[in-house]
C-alpha cells in the first residue's frame, strides 16, 4: 500500500502564515506587557521613589570624610559657588597658603572616603548638614567667648517656628507637593510633572517652535543653585543636572524616609533665601533680615501676625501687609537686583497682588485676608530717611584679632565675619575687661581723683574727661610674645597702640641707648681679642669718639670682659649745657633740658637716662652718628678735607637730587589742581613785581607772546609803573625773548626758584601729568639747578652740603638697626632730635623692644592669634596652629642684661619713682618693675629766617610708660590729647605711670596666677590634645 504525503503547496503557505500572526501577535502582546510593567514602575516610583530612595541612601552613606593630622591629600574643595564663598570653603586653598606663609601650620583636616572624592570629582556638591547660620567666632586663650558674629542675624531656629501661613504660601508658589506625608519617600529634588513639562518645552523651542521655556527647579535644585553653583544661576541643562542629583543625594543622607529633610528644607530655604545686597548693610539673605532690611519691618511681629489664626479690624490689616511683605519677597528671590529696587518694584508690586488671588481661589487665605492684602502696596524702607546703621566694633580686644586675621587671609572686615572660621585668641578676656572698665572710669572726675591723677604734672578735675589711654600687656613664653592685654577708652576703631605714629618723647633714649650699647659691643667684639700693638694702631686711625674709647679702655682697664666694658661704657659723662648749636638735619639746631637745674650738670649717661636729661642723649647721638659715618665711608675726614676726593662728586649729587625733589614737591602741593591761568596768578601774586620780573617769567611762559598783548599786560600788571616808556617795554620784550637765559638766569632774575618756574612750564606742557611723573621728567633739571654748588669757589658750601647726606645715611644706617629690633617706620629724621622723639613711634613697637630686652636679647614673633578652625563639621574641616620656632638673636645678652638692670633704676630713682618698690601683690611679695618715660609736646612751628619762632600750634600731647613687670609680663600704657586742645595740657610722664600704679590692684591677682601655674588647656580649643584622634563624620 502506498501512502502518499503530499499536500498541496498554498495549504501549507496558509498554515504558516497563520504561525507568524500569532508569534507576531504573542511578541506584542508580550512588548505591551512589557511596557505597561515598565510604565507602570515608572508611575509607581514617580509617586512614591521607593527604589531611589533605597539605592540613593545606601550610596549616600558612603559618602563620609574622617579629620586627620596633617594637610589633606583627599579632599576636593568646592567650586565658587554663592554660600561657598561667603564660608571661606571655595577659598580655602588660598587661605590655607596664606596661613602657612604667615608662620602658621595645618594641623589637621577632613579626608574624603573614595566614593565622596570620586563623587565630587564629577562636580557633585559634597552632601552634608549644611549650615543655616555662620561667622567668625573668637575665644581667648581659655575659651571664653570674644566676638560672635551670626549670619544671617534673623532667622527661624526650627521648623515648628515657622508660621504654617508663610510655608503654605511658599509651597504654593514654588513647590506644592514638598510636604505631602502621604509620600514618606519623596524625592524633593524632582517634580516629575513640572520636570517633563520643562523638557517638551525645552525640545520645542529648540527646533524652532515658540513655546516659552518653563523652569524644573524643585525647592531643593533651587537650594543648591542659590549654594553651590557659580554666581548662583543655572548656566546649562548639565549644570541642572548637577544641582538634580546633588540635591537627591542630600535628601537621603539620613536615610530613605525624607520627611523630616523636607521640612529641613524649607527652613533652610526660608533663611538662606538671596534678596540681592542693602545701602549700608551689604547682602541680604534669608526671610528674617529680608523683612527688616527691605521693609523695615520687625521679623517676630510679622510671625506674630501671620500665625493669628483669625484677624479682623486692624489685626487684619496689619496680617495683609505682612503676608504682602513676604510674598514680595518670596518672588523677588527670582530677580532680587531687578525687582528690590525702584524700576522693578511696580512689576512685583502686581505678581504679589496676582499671588494673593491665587492663594485665595486655592483656598490657602480667607477672601478677608487677601483683600487686606491687596488693598494696600508694601512700603520699602527709604535708605536716605532711615538709613540702616550696623554697628561698628569698638572692643579693642576683638577689633584687633579681627583686623590681623583679615591681614593674615586678605580678607575685608565684613568679609571674614561672614566666613565659617574659628579663632583662639591670646587674649585674657577677663582681664581686657577689667582693664577697659578701669580706664573708661578714669574720665569721671571723682574716680580720677581716687586713683591720684590731680596735682602738677598731672591733670585737673576739669580735664579728666579728654584724656585717651591706651594700654598693652604681653606675656612672654617660648611660643612668641602673647599678647594678652590691648585696649583704650575710646569708641573709636583707631588702636593707637598699632594704627598710630607719635611723638612719645623721651622714649626715644629708650633706643638711642640700647643702639650705643650695641655699637659698644659690636666695638669690644672686634677689638677684645687683638694685641695692644693692633689696639694702639688701630687708635691712632680711629676717627670717632666710641671707637676711641673702647680702644683705649682695653688698654688700660684691668677687666676686659663685654659685661665690664658695657658698664663702664654707661659711665662715660656728656655735658648737658644747652648752649651749644648743633649742626644737623641740614641746619644749626639747638636743644633745650626738661629742667633748667640739669644745665649745669655733667651726667653719665646712666645718670642721664635715670633722669631723663636731653643734651646728654644730643651728644650722645652724635657720637652714634660720627660712629656711623665712621663705619659706611671709613673716616669723614678725607671727605671734608680734600675738595678732590671723587667720593664729593657722588655725595653733592645725592644732595642736589634729594634737596631738589623736595624743593619741588612744595611747589607741586603749591600748584596741584589750578588751572594754568590760576598757577600764573599764584605765581605772580608771590613775587615782588618789577618790570624786570614781569617780563622775566611771562616771555618765559608765554614765548610767543607778540609785542602789542606783552605791552598791554605790561601795563595791565604794573600800572604803579607810570614812567614806563614803549620803548623800554620793548626793549624788555626782547632782551627776554625765548632762550636768552638758561633755567637758572631766569631763576635769579625774577627772584623766582628755578625748580618753580620749571614745575609751572611742565605743568602747562602735560596738564594731566602726576607727581611721579613730575619727579621722574625733573632729574636731569634738578642736578642742571644745583651745578653751582660744583662750581662754587667756597669749598665750605660743599662741606656742609656733604655733612647733610653722611649724616642722611648714618640715620638710614639707625633705622636698620631700629628696625631690627621692631622700629615700625621706614624712616627716621635725620636729625639728632631723634633721640628726644622726633623721629616717631608706635606704643606696640615699644613694647617689642621691652620684650627683646626681657627675653635675653632674642626677638620673638608677637602672637595674637593662637588657632585657627575653619569650617567646623564639614567636609572642608581644617584647623591650624602656629608652628614651632626659634626667636633671632638681635641683641648680645649681656647688652639686653644691662638695659634690664638700668630699666629697674629708672622705676626706683629715676623717672618712674611713683612705682617704686613694684607692684605689690596679694600675698605681701612685690613684682619687680623695670621701665622708661616719655612726654611729647608736639607742634608745628614756623620760623623766621633767621632762625626766630614766629608761631607755635599744637598738634598732640602724649605721655608714655614702657615697662615690665616680673620675668615674663611687659607692655605700654600712653596717655594722649589729640589736636590743638592739647596746648592747655601740660602732664608728663608722671600720669601714665599714676595711672598703671592705680591699675595694679587689677593686674597683680593675674600676674601672680600667670607666673605660678601653668597655661590650662582652653576649654573651647580647637586642639584638645598634641595626639589628635581620628574623627569619623558620616554624612547623616
């Protein structure tokens, strides 16, 4: 039997086909499934984000940092953002450079775990408790609270203080499903909705269509732009991006429910909210200080009246006004420089009058309320009828610690208050304050009285009141110089202990003996170890008077130790008579004593410094200087002897190139901003007119003058001239013609300096030019001027000339010397009245020099700060100290030794015997004081030509006591009378240490405590141990 398998071909065509439509219809149904489970979770996660809220909070907490010693070398520091900037976090690098150059050293800083560095690598925003409120806070050295700056100042402490009325409103106009409790997993960061919407909007106005681009911004993205992104905009869809999932990574850092940093968010939002920057106040953040800075409104009365649950009448009205405040800024925050000032205000005025319908067609606000609302416009404050006054900080404690640290991290004042930053001061709080007290009670005229301030020398009842102390304490210790004491009476910012430049008298021989004694040293050291043959030699070519002494005492002094030769270089005796003229600071000077009953005397200068006598410290400083002099050029004799020594050549350039410039710089004050017209009429009104004259300077100045103007002003100038012919006037018109005398024959002609008339016709040729330019244009003029002085027969005009630049340069020589031990100055006067004051000082930089003296002759760095903590719980955490170092050796110890001894003298005989015998303290026992007087009497005074006062006008009176107290403690206390009031006082020295006598009570009890026990760790220090634990911060 045959079976047959055959079936026909379109059979089998058919059931195939049949085949394929079901697998097609079975692979789309399966893709519809697919895509619905697919949809479907995507719906679900959009409406409850249980799989990112899982997967986001566990990478979230990977994300930690520990604090370790030592500079980080994992950490990336945040890009410029806003808020970064205000901290100091984006600028840390710079400040940590800073700091490091300064002398300080990080001691510890956070280290980022690898998924935090690799996070932020990306340009991620680092995810941790950020800080609703900072500032610069200062503590002293044991911790207790200096200075304590918040910013923003106004704020809401919790979320349950925020009225619900102002959340509600916030939530409607920006993000309305923030707050749901019904989505415990909400991811803040993204309104899916408001995100899709933004993205059709966006692809539509990309290929052409004309859809307006709508915003995504969450509260949170908004949060971290107005933070972190540069300038606080949005610059790209990336930089959105940036801010999404940086935002979405902060809400889970505490976990997967997000609740509570939502509500975490609100807040910070509510007081970190950008309202652009106020007249007199600077940037604005957050709802509270927006209120009072805009409206002028008071920030708890507004949360008052907007959490009255029902208001009627005024109530009411004052509710509509508040919310209309806050709504206003509510919606500035969105441009804050347009619609805060005057040519947007109209423009908010109407959104804010459209969001109170809004609210209430919502049914957020009753219809009674947004009618109260709209029926009034919110009332900005007027800056120039009621400008904001921020208080100036007055405390010379904390002003000064501010004032270094802005110094040491180049930052304003206004600046580092804001930034996130700790500081340890090395200050005594308690005791600056007792000290403050003490001194601003020494104006009341019954206190005064009971500290002993009334009698000669001293003050009246009346004047009490006018004086200003200023008074410094320093601890000494291996660290530096702490300053532990730095305050005044004042309200004022200047600190005239650093910000000053006084004449503080007799202070100056303070520095003029410790320079002697230095130069006799400086002698014995070279000289000590040298035969008497070398000696004897040498001493026959010395030129000055303490190089001829100290040759001659090591021949002949049976003790030839340093500490022996400085001894007796202090018993060496100078005339104090006042009826020698001395030539010096370019012209014959004489210098008068204190008292008229030393003018006789022939003191030592231990004697002269015990008693402050002024012409022995003269003639003292003049063997200093001929020593100087002695030293640069090896001897002035040849000098001054041989009139063809090559060296007079480069020393009578000097003079006429400095004397010159000043000549000239009087003139450039004389004529600065005059019109052209106005400089030929302050010229001709200082000359005595003749014809001569007249013509001399205007041919000059106006060589193409033609003949008929020169006649008429000729007679227009000079009409007393009657007799003055044509004739004559155009022989003048000649005779002065352009280039007919050089600069120096029309100098003497017109009876007008040469550099003048120089300076006026340069000013005419460049109107616009300043005075460096001025300076620079007139060197060649000024050595052309002064080539008479080269040619002059009378080699004594030369001599006296040359003495001025050695003595110029033995002065620049002390100033090197002073500076070394602290001069604050770059100059001293080249006179040797610098040794009675005249040169200047700074109170602070007399007590260095006590401190220099105290420590051995080693000169430490003066401390004010001791640590720095910046950014504190955070991932940019960073704390510094001051490193470890040597102090420079700039006075021989037996020098130092000597001065100490000779400084206790003056406190038991000499000047500053009202503090004879120490300070006493409370066990009975009296601290050593050692110590010098100053009195500056400073005026202006005009003299004659011939040498004659013709005016007298003070300027200040100051009186100072540098001293120190015990082995450890010294410092300054100046007494000063600013401006022309100063001349009806007549006190000396005698007030400042009155006044440090009646201060002791207060000082002895921490002097006392200070020298038994040592320093306590401060409580609130920012090291607590030298073995700083490792601190592990996890991101929660």
């Amino acid at each position: 039997m045959v079976v047959s398998n055959y079936r026909p071909t379109h059979t089998a065509s058919r059931e195939n086909k049949k085949r394929g439509t079901i697998l097609k219809w079975m692979l789309f149904g399966t893709t519809l499934i697919i895509i619905g489970v697919v949809v479907a979770a995507v719906l679900y996660e959009t409406r409850t984000s249980r799989l990112q809220s899982r997967e986001l909070a566990r990478y979230a907490a990977t994300l930690t940092y520990q604090v370790e010693p030592g500079r980080s070398d994992a950490i990336v520091y945040p890009k410029p953002g806003p808020f970064d900037k205000r901290l100091g976090y984006a600028h840390l690098p710079q400040l940590l450079d800073r700091a490091e150059e300064r002398g300080m050293e990080v001691v510890q800083q956070a280290r980022f775990s690898d998924a935090l560095m690799q996070y932020t690598s990306r340009g991620y925003f680092a995810p941790y408790a950020e800080k609703t409120q900072a500032g610069l806070r200062i503590v002293d050295f044991q911790g207790r609270p200096v200075y304590d700056f918040k910013y923003p100042r106004r704020l809401y402490a919790s979320y349950e203080a925020i009225p619900s009325l102002i959340t509600s409103s916030l939530l409607f106009i920006e993000n309305r499903e923030l707050l749901n409790p019904e989505k415990p997993y909400m991811n803040p960061a993204v309104d899916w909705l408001r995100f899709t919407k933004a993205g059709l909007h966006l692809a539509a106005s990309r290929v052409g269509l004309e859809y307006q681009t709508m915003g995504a911004s969450t509260l949170a993205t908004q949060l971290e732009k107005f933070r972190h992104s540069p300038a606080g905009i949005t610059v790209s869809p990336r930089a959105k991006l940036r801010q999404m999932v940086s935002a979405s990574v902060r809400a889970y850092q505490s976990g997967p429910e997000t609740l509570p940093a939502r509500e975490a968010l609100v807040l910070s939002y509510l007081n970190n909210l950008p309202l652009y920057g106020a007249p007199g106040y600077g940037e604005v953040h957050g709802l509270g200080d927006g209120l009072w800075v805009w409206f002028g409104s008071d920030p708890e009365k507004v949360n008052r009246l907007l959490s009255l649950p029902s208001a009627a009448g005024d109530s009411l009205q004052a509710q509509g006004q508040a919310l209309r405040q806050v709504l206003s800024l509510f919606i500035a925050q969105r441009r804050p420089a347009y619609y805060l000032n005057e040519g947007g205000r109209q423009a908010l005025n109407e959104l804010t009058s459209s969001y109170l319908r809004l609210l209430a067609d919502n049914g957020h606000i009753s219809t009674q309320l947004r009618d109260a609302g709209l029926s009034q416009d919110v009332a900005f404050r007027d800056f120039s009828a009621e400008p904001i006054t921020v208080p100036t900080e007055t405390n010379k404690g904390s002003l000064m610690v501010r004032t270094h640290l802005a110094g040491m991290l180049g930052k304003t004042l206004y600046d580092l208050d804001r930034m996130d930053v700790g500081a340890t001061t090395t200050l005594e709080h308690a005791l600056q304050g007792e000290v403050s007290t003490y001194l601003q009670r020494l104006s009341e005229p019954a206190y005064a009285r009971s500290v002993g301030l009334y009698g000669e020398r001293l003050l009246s009842p009346k004047q009490a009141a006018e004086i200003r102390y200023s008074f410094t304490l320093y601890e000494r210790s291996p660290q530096g110089n702490l300053v532990r004491v730095q305050t005044d009476n004042t309200d004022q910012p200047l600190d005239l202990n650093e910000g000053s430049k006084l004449e503080l008298g007799s202070t100056a021989k303070l520095r003029m003996l410790v320079t002697y004694l230095d130069m006799i040293e400086a002698l014995h050291t070279r000289y000590a170890g040298e035969s008497a043959g070398e000696l004897r030699r040498a001493l026959a070519a010395s030129q000055d008077n303490l190089s001829r002494w100290v040759l001659r005492y090591l021949l002949q002094a049976k003790d030839k130790s340093l500490a022996a030769t400085l001894d007796a270089a202090m018993e060496r005796r100078y005339s104090a008579s006042p009826h020698e003229r001395f030539f010096t600071g370019g012209g014959m000077h004489t210098f008068h004593n204190f008292s008229d009953t030393d003018n006789g005397r022939n003191p030592t200068v231990r004697e002269a410094f015990l008693k402050s006598i002024n012409l022995p410290f003269v003639r003292l400083t003049r063997d200093v200087v001929r020593h100087s002099i002695q030293q640069q050029t090896g001897g002035s004799g040849s000098l001054l002897g041989n009139d063809a020594d090559p060296r007079r050549r480069e020393y009578l350039t000097r003079f006429a190139n400095r004397e010159g410039e000043t000549y000239l710089l009087r003139y450039w004050h004389k004529y600065k901003g005059k019109t052209e017209e106005e400089r030929f009429e302050t010229l001709l009104n200082g000359m005595r007119l003749n014809s001569v004259r007249l013509a001399t300077v205007h041919r000059f100045f106006y060589p193409d003058t033609d003949s008929i103007s020169f006649t008429r002003m000729m007679r227009e100038r000079l009409p007393w001239e009657k007799k003055l012919k044509n004739k004559r006037i155009m022989e003048l018109y000649h005779q002065f013609g352009p280039e007919a005398f050089d600069l120096n024959d029309q100098g003497y002609i017109s009876r007008v300096h040469p550099l003048e008339l120089w300076l006026l016709q340069y000013l005419q040729q460049h109107p616009e030019a300043n005075w460096p330019e001025v300076a620079e244009a007139s060197m060649d003029t000024r050595q052309e001027v002064y080539k008479w002085l080269f040619r002059s027969r009378h080699k004594s005009a030369r001599d006296s000339r040359i003495r001025t630049m050695l003595e110029l340069d033995a002065f620049a020589d002390l100033q090197q010397r002073w500076q070394k031990l602290g001069y604050p100055f770059q100059q001293l006067v080249p006179s040797l009245a610098t040794a009675l004051g005249s040169s200047g000082d700074r109170p602070e930089a007399l007590a260095e020099l006590m401190g220099i003296i105290l420590n051995d002759g080693v000169r430490h760095r003066t401390r004010r700060i001791e640590e720095l903590h910046f950014a504190r719980q955070t991932p940019y955490e960073t704390g510094l100290k001051w490193q470890e170092g040597e102090g420079e050796q700039v006075l021989a110890p037996e020098v130092a030794a000597l001065v100490r001894e000779t400084l206790l003298d003056v406190v038991d005989t000499g000047t500053a015997r009202r503090l004879q015998g120490g300070i006493p303290g409370t066990d009975g026992n009296k601290l050593q004081l050692g110590g010098k007087t100053g009195t500056g009497d400073n005026r202006v005074v005009t003299m004659s030509k011939r040498g004659q006062r013709l005016s007298s006008r003070s300027v200040n009176r100051t009186a100072t006591f540098v001293f120190f107290i015990g082995d450890n403690h010294f410092g300054t206390l100046t007494a000063f009378v600013p401006g022309r009031e100063a001349a009806g006082f007549h006190f000396t020295s005698s007030l400042p240490v009155q006044v440090l006598r009646g201060m002791a009570p207060i000082l002895a009890p921490y002097l006392e405590q200070s020298n038994s026990i040592e320093q306590p760790t401060p409580p609130d220090s920012v090291f607590l141990s030298t073995n700083i634990p490792e601190i592990q911060y996890t991101v929660h």
